[in-house]
C-alpha cells in the first residue's frame, strides 16, 4: 500500500520528460506468487544536445532482479533502485539505449487491483492511472507513448489463453507444460494502456468488417459456462462500431479486438488497446439474471471503452490533469450511442438524473474540482462524476453553441490535428475554434471553474406593448479554494410555450444574444425582451439540459402544471412534472418536522393520471415522470439542516396519496402492461417493465400491498420485474412473511452466483430505517459475501452509504461508527475502493446539527488513523477541510 507522503501534483508544474521510450519489450514468465517481468527498453533523449540529466523511472512496491544497460550489467553506484523508483545517475552520451529491468511480482498477493493480479484463477492488469509502476519501473506518465511486443509464458494447463494488446504474432510450446505467445501493438502508445489477460476462458468469437473492408476478429472471453451470457454484449460491441463509423467517422484499427470479462475489478471496465478488461457486471447478461438497467449499463459500457479506441487511445492525454480530453468526450460519446439507440428523451432524463445525483453534490461540497483539476494528490480519486459527466456536459454545451455541423468539423479537426499524440484541453477547444471560427475563451472556464453555477429568472409581460421580458441572472458560488468565480457562457435553451402549448413565435429578442431558440448568457445580468409577445407564455427554460446549471425560476404551480404536460420539448415537460413533486416533498418534509400531517395540492394526483393515460407518450418517459424525486434528491434540493426521517415520510405520504387518488386507474394500467410473449431487452419493452414496476411501487403503499407485491415477485419471468418486487417487499413491507420468503426464495435460488447475489445484498443495504446498521453488518458475514471483492462490497457498503438514507444517517451515528470501521478494514487490502466507499459522507455539512456531529467524528476517526493510504487520507481529508 502506497502511504500518504502529502505529495501534491499540479499542473503548472508539468514539463516534457527529458527522456522517452519508443520501443518496450516485455517478457512475462508468470507464476501466481514469483511472476518475472523483464522490461527491455530503448530509451532516447528528447533533446539530443541535452546531457547529463538522470533517468528516473517510477515504481511502486517493486523488486529488482537484474539491470543491463546496453546488454551490460550496471555498477552498483551506477544507479539507486529502491520499490518506488530506479534512478540511472548519468546514462550514456548516446542519444539512444536500451535499459534491461527484471523485476519479481506476486499477482497472487496483489489485493489492491492494481498492476499485475489474479481473479479467480485468471492473471491480469490494471494499469490506468498509475498501475503499470506495479509490473516495472518506467515513466509512467501518459505522455511517453511506446510501441510494446509482449511475450508471455506460462504453464499450458494454467493458462491456455495468453492475450496482450494489438495483434497476435507467434506462439508456440516451450516443453515441460509451458508456452508463449508474443503479441505486437504497432500503435504506440501510453503505459496506462497497457494490458495482459492469462488462463483458462471460455469465448464468443464473432467478427466485423470495417467500413474500409478490412475484417476484425471480435472475441469476448468469459468464465466456462458463461459464453450463453455474453450474447448481448458482442451486439452491442458491433453496433457501437458500426455507430462510431457512421456518426464520427471512426474505424477500428487492429486485427483483434478481444473483451475479456473478471470478477474482481476496481471499476467499471478499461479500455486497453485492442484488449479491453471489462468488470464482468458489465457483460455477462440475461434475462434471468440482468435487469433492464443492467442491459443499458453493458450496452453503455461496452460503447464507452470501444469509443475509447479514438478518444483516448490513438489521441491521449498529455497528463493526469487533462483525464476529461478522454473522459468527458468519451462519455458524450456514449450517451449519444445510447441514445440514437434507445429513447433520445429518455436518455437525456436518465442522464441528468445521474449528474444531479452524482455530480451536483460532489460539485457542492467539499470534493468540488474543475472537470480539468489544478492539483491532486492521488490520481485515483478524479475518476470522478464531475471528470465524467460534468465533463460530457461541457462537449454536449460545445455542440449546442457550434451546431452539429460544425461540431463535427471540429471533431475531425481534432482527430486530423491530434491522432498519435498525447493532448491537452487547449487542443480540444483550439479544433473548434478553428473549425467554427468561433471564440471559446469565456466558455472554456467550464472547464477551468469549479462549482454548479445558478441562474435566477424572473418575468414581466407587457400586454399593452405586446412585450415579454425576462431579467436573468448567473451566479457560480464558491468552491473549495475557489472563492471568486468568474462570469460563464451558458447556453441556455428556452422556449416561450403560449396557452394552445405551442411555442409562442417573436419578432426580435433583445438583450442577449439569442440564437436558435438558445440564449447565450456572458454577463452577470441580462435583461432579454421579446416584442409580439401577445399572451403572457409559460417559460420552459434550460430545454433539453442545455446547460448543468441550477435555476431558480419565479414560476407559478398552475405554469409548471401547464408544462408538464404541455411543454414541447420532452426533457422540460418531465422537468416540470418533477419539479412540482420536488416543491411538494419539501414543503410536506416541513410539515412532518413540525408534526403536522403533509397537505398535496391534488393538481399532482390529477397529473399522474393525466400522464399515465396519455398515450402519445413512451412508456418509459411515464415511469420516469411517475417516478418521485428519490430521498437523496429532496435532500440536496432542501440544502441543509436535513432530516432524513422526515424527508422518507414525505415521500412515502405523496406516493399513497398520489396512489389512492388513482387507485383504479393504476390497477388497470397495471393490468395491461403485464407481460406477453417473450422476453426482449429492447428500450419499448423495458420502458413496459418500468412502467409498470412504477405502479407497483404505488399500489403496494395501499392495502394488501404486500401481497400484491409478493405475487408481482412469484409471476416474475425476468429479473427485472423480481428485483422491483423484491425491492418494495423489502423496503416497504420490512419484515412481513411475504418479504422474507420472498428474500429466502431469491437467496436460494441464486445462491451461486455472485451477481444476482450483489443485487440481494444491494437490496437489503437500502432497505429504509433504523435496523439497516445491524442488518447490513449481518450481511457482511454471509458466506457469499466477501471483503476482497469490490463488487460485493460496493453492492453492500456502497449501497448503505451512498443510498440508504434513513438507516445510514440513523439518529445515533450508529451508521457512521459502521462507516469508519469497514472504511479502515477494506483499506488494508484496497486502498483505491476504501476511498471510493468513503465519499459516502462528503455531504455530512448537510446534515441537521447532531447527526453533522457524528458523522464529522466519523471522518475524525479516519483521518487520525496512522499510516493511512494516499487515497483515503486524501478523500477524508478534503471532505473535512
Ligand atoms: N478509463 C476507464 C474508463 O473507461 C476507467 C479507469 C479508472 N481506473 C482507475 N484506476 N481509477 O472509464
Ligand atoms: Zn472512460
């Protein structure tokens, strides 16, 4: 384990290393606890003229066996080797060389998923960001790009399967049980992409021809026995490579193309060139064992780190610091696949949905960064929901001021510009500049500014003179070690909706610039005013998501009802809905904390049964609609002093109430939408399956709601629909004889396999009030549970911290004592997956005052743990500050 040392890195200090590796050769002689890595690289000075500069090389708990400079062993005062770095005092005068580095790893004990290690039985790699320093000593910066030919030799039986990246060229036997095989990479590239998989797999082997007609062998690699499960994953692997082809012009470059699916995996996949290694929650699928989300989520995935393959890949990055160039763009990417796949509307719900969740908090509390951060002092806790999504946000908003068109001038300025380099943000935006001919100097601070800025509109109409005029203003509040921002570009989509529900047409809008139904926000205040505005409109503001930004909008209820279901643009019309249910669940958690019983106006019940019956609509926009803001979400909207309690209460009133109002309507529609026929994992037939989960869920607040729900679990013929059954047993009706069997029933079933498992373990992790502590600490002794797996640990503890409300944030702190002993346990085998768990708490400043007491000691406790890891005591120590 890497301890804290308090180093910062920052980007003004970055500086082009002085030497670089053109070739890598690496040999692997593997054994599950003494693996021989021998490195051989040639290595040239970037300046020629430049000598006399020592060569440092990182390392992370390394061994070293052997050195040869130049085929000759090295004097001992030649160099200094210790398990972090290996310093060559004064290489040779040459201007190029080759350095020979034998290292010894145990991929047996490598617990921290990090470098070289073993999953079940079957040898592999992460290297991003920093792992490749764990299998030798190298300049492990993104910046040195190197061609690598990997030989890898091991015992037959162990690991008949030996893959690296690039294309296969030799195998063969070597006596004795053993044998090779060497694979090349011609594309030179980044040691973060580095990448070995050996053992014993099954495969699906499939192909593609490119749009150039050149044929790609497609492989996934799975457990044996699992190749059923991987159907799925190879379609969507061949769609996002028809998609990139079509929509970006991307073809794939290799012979090869291989997906290789573990079971222990820091995070969701990673996109190795021509050798991606997926989390296998991310591939393996069907529908007995996958729900619709899971579907989505592979689908997604298997896109993302496809798409990798040009943005990241054949273009990188010039430094940690620049992670959203691949990140940002990459997500973008695949949220476009998905939804040129899927539902374009539903997408972009769920898509804000997950940024308000994940990123709003994160860019509202203590953990607030850039999308491109200044400092950082382990690398491993950017890979963050403000790197990731805000970061798609910021290429999404790039679009929307370009227009598609030139957008795309600028990507394929961007890939002409860039390809085999390693780039900065600067790059990015000059490409569009250029190709737009516009100037994104103002609008590159979303990269640059921490922080969700807020925009407050307020509205006059003038009948008399036929005149509409709204006074906006932006603020962006401060953010850790930012106290002063600056003024942003926000692109704001907006449309005047008239009382027919059509957009109000203006002769001219003043004030702003407003282009293409969007107005561009530059100053502080911006008065824009609309002439021909004869009727007083309802305004539908930030359409579509322009921008990731907060509103407040003077707006009365009888408008936003209007919107919601009238609005034309299909994200604003679901906005309005939801905002109506948010206002409502924070006036009744007022109400409760008062003691005082929760009023609803029943405009909101009148509106569930409007959207329900209207049939224009998708099904799964009418279960996202239906769907009520989650606890999480009317907490971060109240902002401080929260009660849980109080907030689960309101919540659980507003859905009966909404339920008995509609209480025929829902049981017919619940009817209807059961399933017929076959199963499909295609978007219509899970906007179906959600549809009606949603109904359940409100017609089990009502009488013989646990037995509703109970037969919804026995009649279910996909995980889908049994997980939701199983969720509201679990949840709503806690400790009923139906909940339990039903809880029995699914253990026994799925005892073997760990994935379903997860998702029992998740479901009881988020089952509401104070017995959750107790119950999720019983969990953790079950036997298909265990503390070296980061799947099971994030389904148990992630679950808990990060989506059980009431049972974590319990009134005693018992949740938060809970927190820092499991944080510090999972720390000693893996630090990286510790710290992840530990950002649970970064929004412990809005808590009402005791339990903010108690889930600062919490953190106390932690931060004051001797001899922390780099990750964690960065993760405690900033939520603290
Ligand atoms: N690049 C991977 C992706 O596609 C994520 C790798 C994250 N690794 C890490 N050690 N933080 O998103
Ligand atoms: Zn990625």
């Amino acid at each position: 384990m890497r301890t804290d040392t308090g180093q910062v890195f920052r980007l003004e200090d970055y500086r082009p290393s002085d030497y670089l590796i053109p070739r890598t050769e690496l040999r692997f002689v593997l054994s599950p606890d003494s693996t021989i890595v021998t490195a051989t690289l040639t290595i040239r000075r970037r300046d020629p003229s430049e000598r006399g500069a020592p060569l440092t090389l990182d390392g992370d708990g390394l061994v070293l066996r052997r050195l040869e400079l130049d085929g000759m062993p090295l004097a001992q005062d030649a160099y200094a080797a210790t398990p972090d770095q290996l310093v060559i005092h004064a290489p040779p005068a040459q201007a190029e060389f080759t350095l020979a580095i034998e290292t010894e790893v145990a991929p047996s004990q490598n617990t921290a998923l990090m470098g070289l290690y073993r999953s079940n039985g079957v040898y592999c790699t992460q290297c991003e960001a920093e792992g490749f320093r764990r299998i030798t000593y190298f300049l492990d910066r993104p910046d040195i790009l190197s061609v690598y030919t990997v030989r890898i030799e091991a015992l037959r039986q162990e690991a008949p399967l030996l893959l690296s990246n690039g294309n296969p060229t030799e195998n063969g036997d070597l006596g004795g049980g053993r044998h090779f095989a060497v694979w090349h990479d011609p594309f030179p590239k980044p040691s973060y992409l580095f990448a070995l998989v050996a053992g014993d797999l099954g495969v699906v082997a499939d192909h593609f021809t490119t749009m150039s007609g050149r044929k790609v062998s497609l492989g996934i690699y799975v457990e044996h026995g699992k190749q059923h499960l991987a159907g799925y994953a190879m379609d969507a692997l061949k769609r996002s490579m028809t998609w990139d082809e079509r929509v970006f012009g991307r073809e794939y470059d290799l012979d090869v193309f291989n997906i290789v699916a573990v079971s222990d995996f820091n995070m969701g996949a990673m996109e190795n060139k021509g050798l991606n290694i997926f989390n296998d929650k991310y591939v393996l699928a069907d529908e007995n064992t996958a729900t619709d989300a899971d579907f989505a989520n592979i689908e997604a995935i298997i896109a993302h780190e496809y798409f990798h393959n040009w943005t990241g890949n054949r273009i990188t990055c010039r430094d940690w610091f620049q992670l959203c160039l691949k990140e940002g763009l990459t997500v973008f990417r695949d949220h476009e696949f998905s939804a040129d796949q899927r539902s374009r509307p539903v997408k972009r719900i769920a898509e804000v949905r997950t940024l308000r969740a994940h990123q709003f908090p994160e860019d509202q509390g203590p953990l607030a960064h850039p999308v491109r951060p200044r400092r950082y002092r382990e690398i491993n806790n950017f890979y963050t929901a403000t790197v990731y999504e805000k970061g798609s946000e910021v290429v999404r908003m790039i679009r929307t001021i370009l227009g598609a068109e030139d957008f795309r001038k600028g990507m394929d300025l961007y890939f002409e510009r860039h390809d085999g380099e390693a780039a900065t943000i600067e790059d990015f935006l000059k490409a569009f500049e250029d190709a737009a001919g516009k100037d994104l100097g103002q609008f590159a601070l979303w990269y640059h500014q921490a922080g969700t800025p807020n925009v407050t509109v307020t509205s006059s109409h003038d009948a008399a003179a036929a005149q509409f005029t709204l006074q906006i203003e932006q603020s962006v509040p401060p953010t850790p070690s930012e106290s002063r921002k600056r003024l942003m570009h926000i692109p704001l989509a907006f449309g005047l909706v008239g009382s027919d529900g059509r957009d109000l047409a203006y002769a001219a809008a003043d004030g702003a610039a407003v282009e293409d139904g969007v107005i561009h926000l530059r100053k502080r205040r911006h008065t824009v005013t609309f002439s021909g505005i004869d009727e007083r409109p309802a305004i539908s503001l930030n359409r579509g998501f322009s921008a990731p930004i907060t509103l407040s909008v003077e707006q009365r209820l009888e408008d936003q009802l209007f919107l919601a279901r009238h609005d034309g643009d299909p994200f604003s019309r679901w906005q309005a809905f939801n905002t109506v249910m948010t206002d409502a669940l924070i006036a009744a958690s007022r109400h409760i904390r008062d003691d005082r019983a929760p009023p609803f106006s029943p405009a909101i019940a009148e509106l569930a049964t409007a959207v329900l019956g209207d049939d224009g609509l998708e099904w799964a926009f009418r279960a996202l609609a239906l769907t009520p803001p989650g606890e999480a979400d009317i907490a971060r909207e109240i902002g401080s002093n929260i009660d849980p309690d109080a907030i689960f209460a309101a919540r659980e009133a507003l859905l009966r109430g909404i339920a008995q109002v509609n209480a025929d309507l829902f049981a017919a529609a619940y009817e209807r939408l059961a399933d017929s026929g076959p199963f499909s994992p295609d978007a219509a037939s899970a906007g179906r399956r959600s549809l009606r989960n949603v109904l359940l869920d409100y017609r089990s607040t009502l009488a013989g709601g646990a037995d509703l729900a109970a037969r919804h679990f026995h009649a279910a013929s996909n995980m889908t629909d049994r997980a939701a059954a199983l969720t509201v047993l679990a949840h709503r009706h806690q400790g009923t004889p139906q909940a339990l069997e039903a809880l029995t029933r699914f253990e026994k079933t799925f005892s073997s396999d760990a994935l379903v498992m997860d998702k029992w373990f998740a479901i009881q992790a988020a089952a509401p009030g104070p017995a959750a502590v107790e119950a999720v600490r019983g969990l953790s002794a079950h036997p298909a549970f265990s503390f070296g797996n980061p799947n099971r640990l994030r389904s148990l503890f992630g679950t808990f911290f990060s989506g059980n409300q009431t049972g974590f944030h319990r009134a005693d702190g018992a949740g938060y004592a809970l927190f820092a002993e499991t944080i510090l346990e999972i720390e000693k085998r893996n630090p990286q997956v510790a710290a992840r768990l530990a950002t649970g708490l970064r929004s412990w400043r809005s808590l009402e005052p005791k339990r903010q007491e108690l889930a600062r000691q919490a953190l106390v406790l932690i931060a004051s743990t001797p001899g922390l890891s780099a990750d964690l005591s960065d993760i405690v120590e900033r939520t603290l500050a």
